[in-house]
C-alpha cells in the first residue's frame, strides 16, 4: 500500500554519504523521465565460524526519495518493493539526488492493510517522548547516491555499504520485513505495532518496551495510530554488525515484543494489552538456567518462533571479537534440569521445535497450530493458556494438548520427555497442577504464610538479572468464593513486588515496597471469584547486599 504523504517527516537532514551508485537510461515523455531506485545493501551472515561471505541484498519495502541536488527539495517519493526497486516521475534534466532509508512497510498478508511498519533510528532512545511524533523525529538510518542527471528515463542503484556500517541498519530493517512476513503466516490478519530499533554509537540489547510520555501513557504513531516498541540493538563486533547481521537474534528480540504492554489494542484505541500473554518483565535471561515460568515461557518460545520464521534451527551469538557461541534447537540436550524442563527457556524452545519439525510437519499449518495454543480466543478452556491465572508452559501445553488432539499428543510426548518438562509428570493433568512445582497451593486464611527470598549483591557480573531465576520468585495458587477478598503484604525488606492474576491472567493488583521496607493490603472485588494467583518477588532493578527479604502474606 501507499505510504501516508504526511510520512514526509521521516525524512533524515541530508547527509553527504558515499556509496556506489549507477545509473542505466532509456526513452520516457517528453516533460518528465521515469527514475526507477533499485535499493541494495551488503550483508555477512553470521556461522557457527563467524562472518560467511559479502553478498549484495535488496532493500525490501523499504522507503526512498528523490531530491534536487541544489536546493533539497522534494522531488518524489518512492516506495519500494520486495525486489527493492520502485519508480516515480521527475521533471526531464533534473540534476538530483536518492536517499533510501532503513523504514519499512510490510505489506499485510491477507487483506488490503499492512503488517508491520518499522524503522531503524540513529540516535539513543530517550527514557520518554512527549508524543509518537517526537519519537519519529529521532533521524533514521539512510543511504544518499552521487547526484545524476535525470535527462531520460533510468534505474539508479543505491548501495548501503558494510564498511560504513549502513549496510547493519538495513540488515535490521530486513528482519522487521521477515518477522511481518513469518507472523503473517500464522495470523494473516493480526495487525503488528510500530518497531523502533535504535541503533548506533552506543546502543545495547535490550527487548522491545511500549514507548510512553513522562506519565507513563503509551505512545500512538501519528500516522499509522498503532503503538510504538522501541528497541535498542547492540552497536558492536565486526562492522559495528555483529548483532545487525544476526537474523537468529533479531528475530527473537522482536518475538519477545509480542509479550509488551502495548503490543495489541483495542479498535477504539483507549485499552492496551499485549499479542501474547507475559505475566513478567522484559528482560534477557539465560537459556540454560532455571527461571520464574512466565519469563521462561517467552524467552524460550520468541526462540522457538525465530528459528521456526527462518526455517533454521541455529542460534548464534557473537562476541566483540567476532567470536561465534552456538547452540541448535534440533539437538536435545539432557543435562541435569533441576525442576523440570519447563523452567529452562532452552528445553522450551528445543521441546518447541522438535514438535513442530518431528511431528506437525515442520510446515506453516504446524506453525499455527502452535501459536494457536497462545490465542486467548482458542486456547480458552480451564488452565489454557488463555484462560489460567499464569502464562507458562505448562498451561500452554494444556491447550496445546487439546487443539493438537490425543494421537498427535501422544506423539509430542516424546519431545517434551526428552527436555524433561514435567520431571516426570503430565504438566496437563490436575496432579502436576496440585504439586508444589509451579506454586504452592494455599486456602484463604487470617493465618500468615511466611517466606524467605535471598538477595544478591547484582552490581556483580554474574548476578545480572538473577532475580528472574525461578527460586527468586514465589507463587501461591488460592480459589476464591465469590464476595469480598483481600491480600495483604507486610515485609522487612525494600523492593518486594506482590503481583495478583485473576483466574484468565489479569493483573488485578500489583505492589512494589520501591526503597523502604511496608505493607500493603489489597481489596479484590465483590463477585471476582475465582482461581487466583499471589506471587511474591523481588525488584531486579533494585540494588540488593545479599540480606535474607523475609515477607509475610494473608489470602482471606
């Protein structure tokens, strides 16, 4: 579809950029010429070796336009197609200009919409924006040709070049395309927010977050009313590229945006939610350790749907020094999982693929039916994923086992057994969901349940992010009678969190004790009965000694 002539604003401050540029020629009108813009950019994919060889890619649906060489002004604008190339007309011997930009327009899969638009930003994202339209302000990554002189009708070709680090912010932009078209598979229709990557001197990794005001309201883009992910790519390694050139990575990052706040809203834009269900923060954990189960679950599933989108089942990870770490989600590997494979966001995605490559065909209706265990309008039933006081994957297996019916389950089973979810039992039936391995179960009571976190000094190293391991985290399941409820929280330690999910996931209340010890006490509506869940955790972001967090609970 056409981009909105008001996008005009996207436009970077025209920078004089060397790249190589050629222009081929050929009849056209008489007062105007065709110049058709063929967009290329260089790439290396990454190995289990590192850097493979340069090659020359097109810029697919990317955005570019046409200047006059003396004074800037605008001549055309030009959308791109999936073969990188598109045409406008200008006035015959214009002496002019082409800049291409790393902003893409994903056309939609079924109907007459777009997926996904995007953009890759050369600049440090801001904590807040005052509106969508500060936030696009931010200059975008652009390629600008040797000027020419368009005295009849031609294709002038724009490459973005590896060595001036261009080339990374297009091969970001590649990935938006490739990640609208892989979610088109499984839901032609489902409309994707807006992707922001920043990307420059500078920028780290981190996962896809709703951008807001400075009152926290989420942010709409101007043009498209969608919301706004903003993400930041790690600026390193080889040619600035070593996470740019990562499909594998990028994929997976903005899989993990499919679990924001901010990532699905409603048609009459004044409620948010996400495309997929959370139920914890944005943050990077390791595959290998075993973590809360919500976070394990969309760690371990955005890998999955990376590898599944690519057709590859490689991840790859590459150091400053070009240095590649590899791991294959083909390959079961049973090491000892304390707990059970559920925990661990590797056995997730390794259980995810061997599923979905042994036994559903490894094909686009496999893929869907593996989503469709996330969908809260399908997977809908008690303890589904869509309908369970906590998003992980035991009760997404619970759906999962019902859409895929019991003969293909019982084929599943040895996917699952062979990344030891479960430790040894059925994650689906009633007695896992009794046991102690996903939360204790408790009856309302005026009689306290006592608990122990420990804390950690996280200025060290190897402490980063350690409170999303699974023992840093304390579930508690109640079924509540209808009428009146409360949940009371006292503690001696600063930055507790208690989090309430009602029986479908929704976050009723949440309490945060922020620097200072305190106590809180909840009040859950009349009529709201229910299967409930209190979890009691501690503040990542908070800087912890290494004391003992003791806190004290009422469910009554």
């Amino acid at each position: 579809m056409a981009r909105f002539k008001q996008w005009t604003w996207l436009v970077l401050v025209p920078a004089v950029l060397f790249v190589g540029c050629t222009v081929s020629v050929g009849g056209g009108p008489a007062d105007t010429v065709d110049v058709t813009v063929r967009a290329l950019y260089e790439k290396q994919d990454i190995t289990s070796t590192g850097l493979g060889t340069l090659t020359t890619r097109p810029a697919r649906y990317t955005f570019a336009e046409l200047r006059d060489n003396s004074s800037d002004a605008l001549l055309a604008t030009v959308e791109l197609a999936s073969d990188g190339m598109g045409t406008a007309k200008v006035p015959r011997g214009s002496n002019l200009y082409a800049v291409i930009y790393a902003d893409v327009l994903v056309p939609a899969a079924a109907g007459t919409s777009y997926a996904l638009h995007g953009n890759v930003k050369k600049a440090i994202p801001k904590a807040h924006y005052a509106t969508g339209l500060d936030l696009e302000k931010e200059p975008t990554w652009g390629t600008t040709s040797l000027s020419f002189l368009a005295s009849s009708s031609g294709t002038l070709t724009v490459r973005a070049l590896e060595s001036t680090s261009e080339a990374g912010a297009f091969a970001i932009a590649d990935q938006m395309v490739a990640f609208g078209q892989g979610m088109g598979r499984v839901e032609p229709t489902l409309p994707l927010p807006n992707l922001h990557a920043f990307w420059t001197s500078g920028t780290g990794s981190t996962y896809p977050t709703a951008a807001t005001n400075s009152s926290g309201t989420l942010l709409r883009n101007p043009n498209t009313n969608r919301p706004m992910l903003v993400t930041e790519v790690w600026y390193g390694g080889p040619f600035n590229s070593a996470d740019a050139f990562n499909d594998g990575l990028l994929l997976e990052t903005f899989s993990r945006g499919l679990f924001a706040t901010g990532s699905y809203w409603s048609t009459s834009l004044t409620n948010y939610g996400s495309v997929l269900r959370g139920d914890n923060d944005a943050a990077i954990i390791s595959p290998w350790i075993s973590s809360e189960p919500a976070i394990a679950f969309a760690s371990g599933y955005a890998t999955f749907l990376s590898a599944a989108i690519r057709d590859n089942p490689n991840v790859y990870l590459m150091g400053s020094t070009g240095t590649v770490d590899t791991w294959r989600l083909d390959q079961h590997e049973i090491s000892p999982l304390v707990g059970g494979g559920e925990f661990y966001a590797s056995s997730i995605a390794r259980s995810q693929w061997g599923i979905w490559a042994s036994v559903l065909g490894r094909g686009t209706a496999g893929l869907k039916t593996l989503w469709d265990a996330t969908n809260p309008s399908i997977a809908n039933q008690s303890y589904e994923f869509g309908n369970a006081p906590l998003a992980c994957y035991p009760t997404y297996l619970v759906g999962l086992k019902r859409l895929a019916g019991a003969s293909t389950w019982t084929a599943m089973q040895p996917q699952l057994d062979a990344e030891n979810v479960g430790n040894g039992l059925d994650v689906t039936l009633s007695t896992y969901r009794d046991s102690t391995a996903l939360w204790t179960t408790v009856a309302p009571s005026a009689t306290p349940i006592l608990g122990t976190l420990t804390t950690y000094d996280n200025s060290i190293p190897s402490n980063s992010n350690v409170y999303y391991d699974r023992v840093q985290a304390k579930a508690y399941r109640v079924v509540l009678g209808d009428g009146t409820h409360t949940v009371s929280v006292s503690t001696s330690s600063p930055a507790m969190i208690v989090e309430v999910f009602d029986h479908i996931g929704l976050l009723t209340a949440a309490y945060a004790t922020t620097a200072t010890p305190g106590s809180k006490t909840f009040t859950l509506a009349a009529g709201a009965g229910g299967t409930y869940v209190v979890r009691v955790r501690l503040d990542p972001f908070y800087q912890y000694t290494g004391a003992l967090a003791n806190y004290s609970l009422v469910i009554n």
